[in-house]
C-alpha cells in the first residue's frame, strides 16, 4: 500500500465519505466549510457524525481536488 495515496471512508450512517489522498491539494476548503467534521491534525481527521449529512455533501461539492467524494447508504 503507497501511503502517498491512500483511500479511507467514513460514515455517519447516512452518508459515507470517501477520502482519497493522491488527489488532495491541502485547500482547507473543508476544514473552512465544515470545522466540526474536517480537524486534519486529529486521527481520524474526519468525523462525520459532528455534522448533518446534508452540510457534509455541501462540504464535499467545495472540494476543488475531488479528494473528497461520497455515497448515500442504503437506509434498509
């Protein structure tokens, strides 16, 4: 596994995200749009919980890179 290029996900149940780092560009775009989920000197730097998954899509759309993408999870 390259650690330069990582992919991990996170779910608040409803919404998963999906990080990928090869393709980040470091803009805080999420950090600034969402500092209750984005805190990128913590482990794990995402917590999606913190926040609605509504704000956490909003979020995502802001990301300039598409390092930041999601999927809604089956309600079933």
């Amino acid at each position: 596994m390259n650690p330069d290029n990582l992919t991990k996900e996170y779910t608040n149940g409803e919404v998963t995200i999906i990080w990928q780092s090869g393709k980040c560009i470091h803009s805080a775009n999420c950090v600034k749009n969402n500092p209750d989920v984005f805190h990128p000197k913590e482990k794990p730097w995402i917590l999606p919980e913190a926040s609605t998954s509504e704000k956490i899509i909003k979020t995502i759309h802001k990301c300039p890179s598409g390092a930041l993408t999601y999927y809604l999870n089956n309600k079933d």
